[in-house]
C-alpha cells in the first residue's frame, strides 16, 4: 500500500459496485468514504480530507463529468473515472473534464489496484521533485509551489498537467515521442493510446493559451512527436523524478 493524505472517496450510484470497491480498498489498508450521486460526492469531497477521487461513469443528477471539473477547479487530487464502456470518446471526455486515469468495468482485483498504486505513486514521486524555477518567455513553472502563471497569471492545473508541463519544459529543444511520454508520465501500460496524450496536450495548451497554430511553447512536430519551445534565458530543471 502507498501512503497516501486522506480518505478515498468512492462515488457510484451501484450498491453492489460500492461496496466491492469499498472492501478492494478497505483489504489494501485503505481509509474509504462513499457517495452515490454527484451532489453527494462533492459535500463529501468539502467536508473530508481526500487523497485519491474513484468516480463512476454517468450517475444520476451531477454527472461525474461536472463532478471532476469541480473538483479540478480548485484541487489537484488524483481522480480516476471508472467506466463500463470502452469508447474512446468517453475516456477522452473524462481525460479532459481533468481525470487522471481511467479503469473499464469488468475489471479484475489485480488490475484495479494496480491502477490505483501507479497514479498514486506517480502523484507522489513527482510532487516530492524540488526543481528550480523554469521560465520561458511569459510563463513562469514552480514546481516546488506548484505554481504556474502566465503574464503574471496563475495556471489552475491538474496533477497530470503539471507533470506533462514538466516533462515537455525538462526536455525543452527537444523533440519527444509520445510513445515516451505516455511512459514517463502514464507508465509503459498506456504505451500506444496516443489519444490519452492528444487530450491532455490539448488541455494544456488551453490553459496557457497556447494557440496550436502560432504556438509560442508546445510545438507538433507531425508524425514525429512533441517539443517545447527553448528559451535561452530560461532556467531548466536539472533532475527528473527516480526512474523517469
């Protein structure tokens, strides 16, 4: 089990699925809180400390996709969707709404913690890298405040997109495949699913106005991969998190 600040808050509006999950969680050692609809999983989410968001696929009233965007919009905990259908305009809409990962129903014991331990753990390696300040042109990235502003404006990011930043802006001149950065920042399982990259790219983007056209950070090299515009009065962080 992975150390981890605060409950898990599990919100599904199956009983039976509910509380499989709650005992998986419950057998790992971890705390769990519960919640069978949108409303009630966002009073739970004020009123508790929680490490770590499991949200079903199309609930009653709120749907989890207005769920995550506000938990997204003042909070950087982890949050994995759990769907039962395996489209990739669903994961995609769930990946842009400010998920971290997704899990498909049916799904095994061993697949499902596996899940919840890799985001835990790639949340935790990263958060605990103190990088220096990196600059390039108006954007501004403290790592070690989780701070990202533009024109002197802070950036509300996720934990994905703070990591995707840093791995671009770390490799800033370079030209990086997405096939490595869907390893470095998602794990060698997500190896392929260039679209889980595409999505996230796109939000980012978004977020720093970076117009894809006259892109001033993130440039597509097509066919190739992805590059961060080099700044030659920039800092750049010196180490990456262990392992990556």
């Amino acid at each position: 089990m992975l150390p981890i600040k605060g409950s898990v808050l599990v919100v599904d509006d199956d009983k039976h699925i509910l509380r499989m999950i709650q005992l998986i969680l419950k057998m790992e050692g971890y705390n769990v809180v519960t919640a069978m609809d949108g409303e009630a999983a966002l009073e739970v989410f004020d009123s508790q400390s929680t490490g770590l968001v499991l949200l079903d696929v199309r609930m009653p009233g709120i749907d989890d996709y207005t769920v995550c965007r506000r938990i997204r919009a003042f909070s950087q905990v982890p949050i994995i969707m759990i769907t039962a259908k395996k489209e990739v305009e669903e994961k995609a809409q769930g990946l842009d709404s400010g998920a971290d990962d997704y899990i498909t129903k049916p799904f095994s014991v061993r697949e499902f913690t596996a899940r919840i331990k890799a985001v835990l753990r790639r949340s935790q390696s990263w958060d605990e890298v103190l990088e220096p300040a990196f600059c390039s042109g108006d954007l501004v990235i403290d790592f070690a405040q989780h701070s990202v502003t533009v024109n002197g404006e802070e950036i509300n990011l996720s934990a994905t997109e703070h990591r995707l930043l840093y791995y671009l802006a770390r490799h800033a001149g370079r030209v990086v495949t997405p096939d490595q950065m869907l390893e470095a920042i998602w794990g060698e399982k997500h190896l392929g699913e260039h679209h889980l990259l595409r999505v996230n790219i796109t939000r980012l983007r978004r977020k720093l106005a970076d117009d894809p056209k006259k892109p001033k950070f993130i440039v597509t090299k097509v066919g190739i991969g992805y590059q961060f515009l080099k700044n030659e009065k920039g800092r750049f962080p010196l180490a990456l998190p262990m392992g990556q």
